[in-house]
C-alpha cells in the first residue's frame, strides 16, 4: 500500500487505504531507496525489498545500514 510511511502490514488505518488501491487504475509508487534482491525493487520498509511482483527480506533495506527512510 502505498502511505508515506511505505508498508506498514496490518494496520488499521491502511486497510482502507489498500482497499481504495485494488480499484484505482493508477499504480503505486513508493519513492525510495532501490534495493537489489529483486528486479527493479525499492526498500518498502526496515530490512523488506518490495516490486511489483512481491516483497523479500532484504538486509540493505536495514535501518541500520543507514539506508534513507524519510521519504517511506
């Protein structure tokens, strides 16, 4: 879901948010740092690699490896 916040998995106030999504023909842009474990992939959230296919773990994603999270 896109929030500037990035993913935020099961939070209340999200679920709306990701429900207005699977009807808009505009597709989500997280604009943030981009992350090599999956193609084209961009940090979603601490230490998770996010695509348009899917999300994996991802340890350059970490807060601790000093990645930019202000714009999630």
């Amino acid at each position: 879901c896109c929030t500037s916040l990035g993913c935020r998995m099961g939070h209340p106030s999200d679920v709306h948010q990701c429900s207005s999504e699977n009807h808009s023909v505009i597709p989500c842009t997280i604009k943030s740092t981009a992350c090599s474990v999956l193609s084209n992939g961009r940090c979603a959230t601490n230490g998770l690699c996010w695509n348009s296919e899917s999300c994996q773990m991802d340890a350059t994603c970490s807060i601790s490896s000093n990645q930019n999270f202000d714009s999630l």
